[in-house]
C-alpha cells in the first residue's frame, strides 16, 4: 500500500483517538467522570510500551495512534490523581502494573520486543473482564459510542502498519476484537434489557 495511505490512515486513527477521549476528560475535568487512578497508570505504560515495540519492529506511522492514545492515557491518569478520583488500589491492580513493568526486562534479555507485546496484550484484554461483565450486567452504564471509536482507532492503525509482523499487529487487532465484541454484546443486552421491562 502506498505510504500516503498509509499515512492517512494512520491520520485518521489519531483524528478518532482525539475524538473519544476529548468528551472523556471534559467529564473528568466537570466532575462526572471518575476514572480509576491505576487502571488508567496501567492501560497508559502497556500502550505506550507497546508503542515503542511497534517502533522497533519497524511499524512506522501504524504505530503512531498507540502512542497518542498512551499519552493521553497517563494524562488521564493524572487528572484522576489530580482530581482525586478513585486512587484505591488493590493487590489485583498492584500485580497487572508489576506485570506491566515485567514486559521491560522480557524485552531487554530476550532483544525480541514480541514478548513483551504478547505480555502486554494479555494484561490489557484482561483489564476487559470487569468491563464485560459490568456492561452485560448494566449495558446503559458504558458508552457505545466511546468503544466504537477504539474499534475504528485500531482498524486504522492496522491499516497504517508499514510492516506487518506479530510484534506490530497483536495489540492492535486485539483491542479492535474486543472493542467489536463489546459493541455487538452491548447492543444486544441493551435490546433484551428494553425487551424486559
């Protein structure tokens, strides 16, 4: 594919990328949203840490939305410190951040950064657990329109690989999986919900 493309591409995942969080952290910045300090500190060093893997792995401007995105995830996290948001932490949060930092050494011993990608991928589809359950539980309590748009970030970043490799596509084409089945979960329980009552 031709590199203007790709760059387009890569331009519209950061475009999308901007487009979900900015109504995010306005809320933060009102007092509605909350967000929890350390799952927000954790989802912030696995993205950019994988961010730098893709770099190395030669993933050029596909990698550039997962680094906007781990950006403005610490940032997130610092406005929930900040704004003294939920800053409980727990043993669980304490060993995905520990695990989160093991990917760093993975790396460096085995100089391959496809070990710490896997690592990295597996803590983040993790975090999702909680998250699935809450939304089939309580489907209008999360935001359709917040998912969507991670689903089509990371299609877009895909599509703006320059080199497509496991280390540069396996987090990526996992956060876009689990943001469609989040989706599609969703709006289905919201119609059985309605259904219900």
């Amino acid at each position: 594919m031709d590199s203007r493309i790709k760059l387009l591409f890569s331009g519209l995942a950061i475009v999308v990328t901007f487009m979900a969080f900015v109504p995010y952290i306005r809320g933060i910045l009102a007092g509605r949203i909350k967000p929890h300090l350390f799952s927000w500190l954790i989802w912030g060093t696995t993205t950019l840490i994988v961010f730098f893997a893709q770099l190395e792995a030669k993933g050029g401007a596909g990698a550039w939305p997962i680094g906007v995105s781990g950006t403005i995830t610490i940032y997130i996290a610092f406005l929930s410190y900040v704004k003294r948001a939920d800053i409980s932490i727990t043993r669980v949060d304490k060993l995905f951040f520990g695990a989160s930092l093991l990917s760093l050494p993975c790396w460096y011993f085995t100089s391959n950064p496809l070990w710490a990608v896997v690592l990295l991928t597996t803590i983040d589809l993790l975090g999702f657990g909680p998250t699935i359950r809450k939304a089939y539980d309580h489907p209008y309590e999360e935001s359709l329109l917040f998912i969507f748009l991670f689903f089509v970030r990371n299609t877009f970043a895909l599509l703006a690989l320059e080199s497509y490799s496991l280390t540069t596509v396996l987090f990526p084409l996992s956060i876009s999986c689990i943001c469609l089945f989040l989706v599609v979960m969703i709006s289905y329980r919201r119609r059985v919900v309605v259904a219900d009552r």
